[in-house]
C-alpha cells in the first residue's frame, strides 16, 4: 500500500541550485534533468515523505506572495510530472496483512 | 601587441552558477604511450606527479557536496591506475555521471563491464587516428592501433557508449576516407569526432613535422565538409578543421555579403568553458581548463572548490573575456572579417601568444587566406 499523499524526492537525484534561486533537478541514473524555479525548489525541500500535498501549498503562501487559487492543482500536477520521471515516489507503508 | 586586458577593467565580476556542472579531472600522470602530439606531456610549468587514491576520494566528496553532475576523467591515460574502480565508484557514490577520455589500448572485457555495470558512464572516447596501423602507430608507437581497436570492440560487446576522437596531423589526412569507413561502416558507431595536432604539450617540441601545414589544412577541410555530408551529420568538431570549414565558410560568405555581424562576433567569445566547468590536474592543483594547465586556480582538498569556482580573479577573467573587443588588438587591426571572428580558443591563444585573453593566432582566417589557403564554402549554414 502506498500513501499517496505525502511524496518523498527520490535520495538519488540531486538538487543544483544555480542562479536566483532556480535551480536543476538531476537524476544521474537517467541522465535527466529539468530545470524549476524557485517556488519548484521550495516544493521540493518539502517532499520528504512527511507532508502532504495540502501541507506543501500552505507552507508555499506562507513564503510567496500572491499565490494563486490554482496552486494546488499546479502543485499537483508539478509533482505528478516529477513521479513520472522517476524523480519522486511515495513510500510503501505496511498494509498490516 | 597591445597589453593583455586586465580585470581592472571590468569591475564587476560576472555572475557565475553557485558550483561548476562538470569538472574535468587528469586523474594521472601517466600514460603507456607517448603520443608525439599530446597536448598534456611536456608542458614545463607542470608537475607531473599523481595524487593517491583517498585525496581523490575525498575530492569526489566535495565534488558531491556542491552538485556537480559530470565528471569527465582524463590524463595521461586513466586506464593505467589499477585504483579506477574505486575512483569510478567515488564518482557514483555521490550521485555524478562520468566519461572517460582514452587511448583505449588498455580497455579489456572485464573493465569495460565494470563500466557499464556503473549505469552512469555517459562515454568513453577513444582516439584512433587511422584505417589502419600505420597512420595511427606512426605517432602513437607500435601496436597502438591494434588495441585501441580490441578496446572499442571491449566496451561495444559490453554496451559501452563509445565515442572515437580522429586527431587530423600531416600522417593521415589522406586517409581520412579510409577512416570514416572504419568508424562509421564497419565499427557502427554512431559518430565520431575531430581534431588536429595543436600547438600544445608535446607539439610543442616537434609541431612543425606533426601539425597540419596551410595546404593540408584546406584540404582536411574540404574532405571533412564532404564526409560530414556524405555520412549526415555523424562527423562533428568543436576545434580543428571541420569546424574551421563551417565557420570560415560562413565568415566568407557573411564578409563578401557585407552582412550583419554575427551575434557573438567581434569579441573574444570563443569559449564558454569558464561559465560550467573546472579541470583539475594530476598533482590536485586546481586549474581554469586543461589547455590552461599551468594557471593554477587552488589545490583540491586545502582550497575549497566553491570560493575557487565563485572568487577566484584569475577565473572571473577570462570569465569577462567575451566583453573584449578584437578592435582592442594590433594583431587584429585592418581585419574585415572582426564582426564574424570569436577570438577561438584561449588556450591556445595562451600557448601561442602568452595571453589567454588575445585571440588565437591559430584560428585567424584572415592570416590563413594570406598564406595560401583556402576555405570550402558550404551553403545553408
């Protein structure tokens, strides 16, 4: 069973932060790399399979201004691209059987 | 000549990426041949001395700590280190992908499979400079070309990514037919690259019966334009004369045309390496290129890597080198071909002149024109 709401950065990929707080995030098994921009970052420093995604959006109106109302969608959708990459997955929890 | 352009000149340091994406290491000091254009051996401000196998380590440590991504091992030759297992697995250990630049004679099945069994080789390019024995032997040493041959073969059956680097010298530039067909043909591999004897290292000892003279560089030239086409696009070249052909080719027909001036024309932007990469020398000596082998920058593991890359004036120079203007040299005065000429390489602007924000003497198609030599132009560039 996995806990679908709390994705955790796979320990593998490296995060460059390179100019004004952009920065690359880069799996050196695949060669991938993908460049995000601060809010991106931000996202990322909280993926670490302890908060979920309503966790992650409310910490990012607490550092940026003017977040929009589409900011979980976007969050979400950020982060599903990243799962498909290999960059992100979600921890596997003993379902307990 | 006028004086270098001093930094004074450019208050502001540029702004730079928090850490190099890649860093070129010369992980020796040795190598099993003695190639008579080498670029790395006889250079008289080196120390050619080799750093034992903690130091490295500990270096691919900080290399891991600032996320650098790329780290391409050289020489010297790095297949002499009976330590390259552990130091590949240094690289991978801290999350970093890695090529290795070879002669590739001492490459057998055993290490190339450790090699693929890394995941994380993006190359290993081996030179071979002939179709047969006796172009490539005649300045590499006997048998040379017989095992580069077996090592490319090694890491192909163990699905290496193999990539070939021809150095064009006045032995094989009639055979460079000969040589696509063995890499392209029978080899099967993707692309190769090219290059000519410089006058770096070695070369500089005995260039002038190795390096390519004005009529053989025209026609290098033209037979690499032609091959280049013939196999689409599978011959490239960053230096030397494919590369001379295609931007010559282009400054010729822009000058004729009296046309705009290039985007990066004009000024000394024939290198970006100082915006993305570092080298590092066999004795740990931390420099801005390995064609700058004797501006040493820091030493690795007493200089942090960071203050080196982001605060180092020397760096933060040749950073501002793409502001100077060619107009700023007597080498260049009268020429017309300025606002499409890049200045090309420092390095070897450095070994030729003393000064590596000046352009290369090397890479002038003007002086080229005026000794003798000619340019195929090619279209649709």
């Amino acid at each position: 069973m996995t806990d679908h709401n709390m994705p955790i950065a796979n320990p593998l990929v490296v995060l460059r932060e390179e100019f004004d707080d952009w920065a690359i995030l880069f799996n050196p098994e695949t060669a991938d790399a993908m460049g995000i921009n601060p809010v991106g970052v931000a996202v990322w420093k909280q993926m670490d399979g302890r908060h979920s995604l309503e966790e992650i959006v409310d910490d990012l109106g607490e550092r940026f201004s003017e977040v929009p109302d589409t900011a979980g969608k976007d969050v979400a959708a950020f982060v599903n691209q990243l799962v498909e990459l290999g960059f992100v997955g979600y921890e596997l929890k003993d379902s307990g059987r | 000549m006028k004086e270098q352009v001093s930094i004074e000149t450019h208050p502001s340091p540029p702004k730079v990426m928090y850490s190099p994406r890649s860093v070129d290491v010369e992980i020796t000091a040795r190598c099993n041949l003695h190639c008579r254009y080498c670029y790395f051996f006889d250079n008289p401000a080196v120390d050619y001395q080799d750093l034992d196998t903690d130091e490295w380590l500990e270096f691919f440590d900080e290399l891991g700590r600032c996320a650098v991504m790329n780290v391409t091992l050289q020489g010297g030759e790095p297949f002499v280190r009976r330590d390259l297992p552990a130091l590949i697995e240094g690289i991978v250990r801290n999350r970093m992908r890695f090529a290795i630049l070879s002669n590739g004679t001492l490459i057998d099945d055993d290490m190339a499979a450790f090699i693929a069994g890394t995941g994380r080789c993006d190359l290993v390019q081996v030179s071979v400079d002939g179709s047969n024995p006796e172009p490539h032997d005649a300045c590499r040493g006997k048998g040379s070309f017989k095992a580069a041959i077996n090592g490319i073969h090694a890491l192909q059956r163990q699905g290496v990514n193999v990539s070939v680097r021809v150095t064009l010298h006045r032995f094989n530039i009639h055979d460079l037919e000969n040589i696509a067909r063995l890499l392209i043909e029978e080899l099967e591999l993707d692309e190769f690259t090219t290059n000519s004897a410089a006058y770096l290292g070695s070369c500089r000892l005995d260039g002038d019966e190795v390096m390519l003279r004005t009529e053989d560089r025209g026609l290098a030239m033209e037979k690499l334009v032609c091959l280049a086409n013939k196999y689409d696009g599978r011959i490239t070249a960053t230096a030397g004369p494919l590369a001379e052909a295609r931007l010559w080719s282009a400054m010729e027909q822009a000058r004729t045309n009296a046309a705009e001036p290039f985007s990066f024309g004009g000024r000394l932007t024939g290198c970006g390496c100082t915006d993305n990469t570092l080298a590092v020398r066999a004795d740990g000596m931390i420099i801005p290129c390995c064609m700058l082998a004797d501006m040493e920058l820091g030493r690795i593991n007493t200089d942090s890597l960071i203050e080196v890359w982001q605060h180092s004036p020397v760096l933060n120079r040749l950073r501002c080198r793409h502001d100077i203007s060619l107009t700023e040299f007597e080498f260049c005065s009268g020429c017309l071909y300025i606002p499409y000429c890049t200045g090309n390489c420092p390095g070897l602007a450095y070994s030729l002149t003393g000064h590596a924000n000046h352009p290369s003497p090397d890479a002038c198609l003007k002086r080229f024109l005026e000794s003798g030599g000619r340019v195929p132009i090619e279209t649709g560039i």
